[in-house]
C-alpha cells in the first residue's frame, strides 16, 4: 500500500480518536445528543463520543450572579422610583437547561426584571425601605417558579439600591426632621408635666409645714453667700422670725413659772 494513504488513513483515525476524547471538569457536565436525541449527561471526568454521530454540549453547573438592570417602578401609592438588583442562580438539571430553553441565563434575566417590576409596583414606598429582606424573599421565591422548568435554581435575589427623585428625597428629609421636632416637643412638655406635678406636691407640702418654707428661704441665703464674693442685699420677710419669737416666749414663760 501507498505510504501516502497509509499515512492519510493514520492522520484520519488520530483526528476521528481525538474527537471522540471528551473530558469534562468537575463543575461542568456534558449535555449529549445522539442523532439528534437527547442521550443524557455524561461527566465529570474522561469519556468517549461517537464522532459526527454525537454531539456534546457542556453546561457550567457554578453559581452565576447576574446584575439586574434599574427598573424604573411606580410604587403602590404614586412614587417613581429606579430600582436595581442581583440575582444568585445556577444549573440543577442540565438537560432541561439546554432542551426546554434556547438561554437559560438571558431568560432568567428578562423574568428577573419583570418580576422585580410587578412585586414592587404593588408595594408602598414605606415598604420598600424598611422592609427589603421581605420583597427580596418574594422576589426570589416568583423568579424560581418560572425557572425551575428550566432546571435552573434562584438562591438568592438581593435588591441593591433604590434611586429616588431630589423632590422625593427633600420631602422626606423634611418628613424626618419635622418628626424628630415633633418628638422633642412631646419630650420637652412630658418633663415640663412632670416638674409640675412635682412643684405641686412640693407646694402642698409646704402650705402643710410653714416651717419648711423658712428653711428653704436659709438655704437658699447660704447657697448664695457661698458661690458669690459680693455684696447682696436680699429682702428679709418679718415673718421668719416668726418662729424664734415662739420659742423666745415659750422660753421666758417656762423661767417665770421656774422662778415662782
């Protein structure tokens, strides 16, 4: 035989051996149709195809994360706002990726959208701000739904930031700062109740005990003395000697009754 053709014919079964090698790593696996059929998943790992027979189409099985576009949304009660997301997902089956579906990643990127779009356009703006884990969960659990025929899993839907108007954002800075007023003056006149009701009981006492008026009157003459190096002249009510003249009386007539 030719040495020509022997070499041809060798070339050709080394081209058809190495097109027949198929090596799939571990976080991929391969989709094969045979004819046109759907064979299965073959990998991970080293295995054989029938070349022009087979045909192998590889799947990622990792997790992709995929940024969602700003959405522009109106909220339940009229507020525009621009919203923008990311979305955690990955392959579970591989031959539903690759048969139920032309692209498995631009699908669940259009339905992301859509879905982020309907789910906070029937929230209240309120809601959106303080309750985000809660629309992320809903988000995640509609997003899977449409997906799973797919044989793709939605882990995770984060919303990530919630773009408002300057007209908005200085409506609600003025909204925070009239209620942070709101709540110091609800502060200030709850002490200012309590401090009369102290002075009330205080006074009570003292219209009681006169005494205790004269004493406080001292001290306060002490306080004063103590504090300022100056001269003050500070009105004497005649009735605070009131109570030393008793005890002055009560004290001459218990000698004149000694001294009878």
């Amino acid at each position: 035989m030719n040495p020509i053709v022997i070499g041809v014919i060798v070339f050709a079964l080394l081209i058809l051996a190495m097109m027949s090698i198929k090596i799939v790593p571990e976080y991929e696996r391969g989709v094969l149709f045979r004819l046109g059929r759907l064979v299965g998943q073959r990998g991970p790992g080293f295995f054989l195809i029938i070349p022009f027979v087979d045909r192998m189409v590889k799947v990622d099985l990792r997790v992709i994360t995929m940024d969602v576009p700003s959405q522009d949304v109106i909220t339940k009660d009229n507020v525009t706002v621009r919203v923008n997301a990311v979305v955690y997902f990955r392959v579970v089956t591989p031959e539903d990726s690759v048969v139920k579906v032309l692209d498995y990643v631009r699908a669940t990127s259009q339905i992301a959208q859509t879905t982020l779009r309907n789910v906070l356009g029937q929230s209240e703006l309120d809601e959106l701000l303080t309750q985000r884990e809660k629309l992320n969960q809903m988000i995640q659990r509609i997003v899977d739904e449409h997906t799973d025929p797919w044989g793709v899993k939605v882990s995770t839907v984060e919303i990530k930031e919630v773009e408002l108007a300057e007209t908005m954002r200085r409506m609600m800075a003025a909204q925070a700062e009239a209620e942070r007023e709101r709540r110091a003056k609800i502060i200030h006149a709850d002490g200012e109740f309590q401090a009369s009701e102290r002075l009330a009981q205080a006074g009570a006492i003292i219209g009681r005990e006169p005494t205790t008026l004269q004493l406080r009157y001292l001290q306060t003459l002490t306080e004063i003395a103590s504090e300022k190096n100056s001269t003050i002249i500070f009105p004497l009510p005649i009735n605070i000697f009131e109570a030393f003249t008793r005890m002055g009386s009560q004290a001459s007539s218990s000698e004149g009754k000694t001294t009878k």
